[in-house]
C-alpha cells in the first residue's frame, strides 16, 4: 500500500496533504487560501454554509463576499492567493488562469494580463507547476469573446482552453468557432458542462467542440451510452465532488456519480473548483470521497496519479 493510501485509510489529513496532487479545475476568483488572504487583507471570508441552488445563486455569493476585495489591483491578489493555497496544500499542478475579458482591465492587451499571473505564481507558489489556462464566459457575445481571444493566443504561452458559467447562457455551438482557433493553436480544449446540463449535452458538447476534456460532466453518469463514448474517446472528466454538493447537484457525497463513471472506465480526476467558496481543499476531497465510501484507497490514488500523469 502507498502512503497516500496509507494515509486515507488512517484519515491523515497532514500525510495527504504532504503527498504530490493535481487540481486541474479551479477557478483563481474562488480559490485563494483562506488564511493568507486573512493575512493580507484583515478580512476573513467564510465559506458558504448552506447549498446554493443556482448559479446566479453563487454569482450573488462571489458579488457579496469576493468583489470587493478582488477589485482593481486585487485581482492579482486572488491569483497570488490560488498559488499559496495549492503550497499550503500539498498541490503540485495547477491548471488555471484568466478569462479573456480580463484584458479589458488592460487596455485591451493581454501581455499585462500575462505578466501578473506570471508576478502571482512567483510570489505565491514558484514550485507549483502551472499550465495557464484562458477561458471564455458562456454569457459572453460571439464578438467579445473573438476579440479578446486574439491577442491572448497571440501570445502563445497558454496551453488550456475552458468555457464556464451559465451553461444554458447561450448553444454550444456558438463556440464551435472560437474551438476550432484554439485547436488550431495547440490549446487543450475543456469546458463545463454536464454540471446542471444533461448527459446528452455533455455528449453534445464533446462532438461540436472537440473536446479533450470536461469540466464537471457529472450528468453523464445518468446514460450509459454517454459514459461508454466517453470512456471509449478517452474524454477525461475533472471533477469537483464538495462544488457539486454546494450546488445541489448532488444530495450526498455517498451518493456522488464518480463511482459510477470509474465502473464505466471514464477517466476522472479530483479537482477544488473554488475552495474558497466551498471550504474543501483538495485533500480534503480525497479524504471525503474515501470517508464515504465512494472510492477506495487504491482508486483514489490512481486518480491522484492520473492527474499528474
Ligand atoms: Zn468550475
């Protein structure tokens, strides 16, 4: 037995978080080390403790409790703090970085956005290996998101491309062509779907865009036809157990579809989404999957070293 699963079957909190991870489905607004940014900022930002039950739900939580602090200048400080929480718990990958729009805070140009995430992530974690990440917001116009995206894949230094908020905002296919750019560059292509979506999005949403990967895709788990695509596409699933239960998209951690998809040979990973929203760190979401008896130890620790493969 590894010591990472030495350490769940023991409920060793410290051991897991000494142990190498990957979170490759977070979000930099939402997932800044709680106590540094107490530190910093001498405001203390408790997680929700109560389920919220739709995205506008959490879009009025981040606009309560993180849009002050994160204003102007301080967004550099939530992407330093996504740095020290993945040190202060033991992550050694990180997949994350700006959406698009950002460069709107720059004049429009994207080598400043550039620069203060590479400033973030040799203050806050220069040893966490990091794969910059942009993305586009699903409200966003057609139009916007081309424009902003120019310049951002201009400059060649991100490898991942994401899609996230309102998964009903706007069709899929309006994205299809903003895809197909980013292939062209070499990107990585991810999106959220599947989170409040059906199984047949998630499908869906892997054939008009290409995907490699899905951000969530947990509605998958409710057709076995679509787990059997993904599982035979290699379409890997990055999941996020405690967001899902926060958002009411699962009842119970007993209950998360996880098992189901690892019995249909999906591939998945165990990712934070927004650790400062939803209070779990990522060990913990190890240890919370294993404590329910969703998974076991040695599943646990093939998916850990899935995400650092
Ligand atoms: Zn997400």
């Amino acid at each position: 037995m590894s010591a990472f699963q030495a350490a769940l079957e023991a409920g060793d909190l410290a051991a897991i978080r000494a142990t190498p991870k990957a979170d490759l489905h977070l979000h930099a607004i939402g997932s800044g080390n709680r106590d540094f940014l107490r530190e910093r900022t001498g405001r203390d930002i408790a997680p929700v403790d109560h389920v919220l039950t739709s995205m506008d739900d959490m879009h009025a939580w981040t606009g309560e409790h993180l849009a002050a602090l994160f204003q102007g200048q301080g967004r550099a400080l939530a992407y330093e703090a996504t740095f020290v929480q993945a040190v202060r718990d033991g992550v050694t990958r990180v997949e994350v970085g700006a959406d698009v729009w950002e460069i709107t805070h720059y004049d429009n140009q994207a080598q400043p956005v550039w620069e203060m995430l590479q400033a973030a992530h040799a203050a806050g974690g220069p040893d966490v290996e990091w794969i910059p990440q942009m993305a586009f917001s699903r409200h966003c116009p057609f139009r916007a998101l081309d424009f902003w995206m120019t310049p951002m894949l201009e400059l060649g230094v991100f490898q991942t491309l994401d899609l996230s908020g309102d998964e009903f905002a706007q069709p899929i296919e309006v994205f299809a062509p903003l895809y197909r750019r980013a292939k062209a560059a070499g990107l990585k292509l991810k999106a959220h779907v599947g989170e409040w979506g059906t199984a047949d999005d998630v499908w869906r949403a892997v054939e008009v865009l290409e995907l490699d990967e899905v951000q969530h895709g947990i509605a998958a788990a409710g057709s076995p036809q679509v787990m059997r695509a993904l599982a035979d596409a290699g379409v890997r699933l990055h999941i996020c157990p405690t967001s899902n239960l926060k958002l009411g998209r699962v009842a119970r951690m007993e209950d998360h579809p996880i098992r189901a998809l690892v019995d249909a040979g999906v591939n998945v990973t165990i990712n934070t989404d927004d650790v400062l929203i939803f209070g779990s760190s990522l060990s913990e979401e190890y240890l919370a999957l294993h404590q329910a008896g969703v998974l076991t130890a040695a599943e646990l620790d093939a998916i850990r070293l899935e995400g650092l493969s």
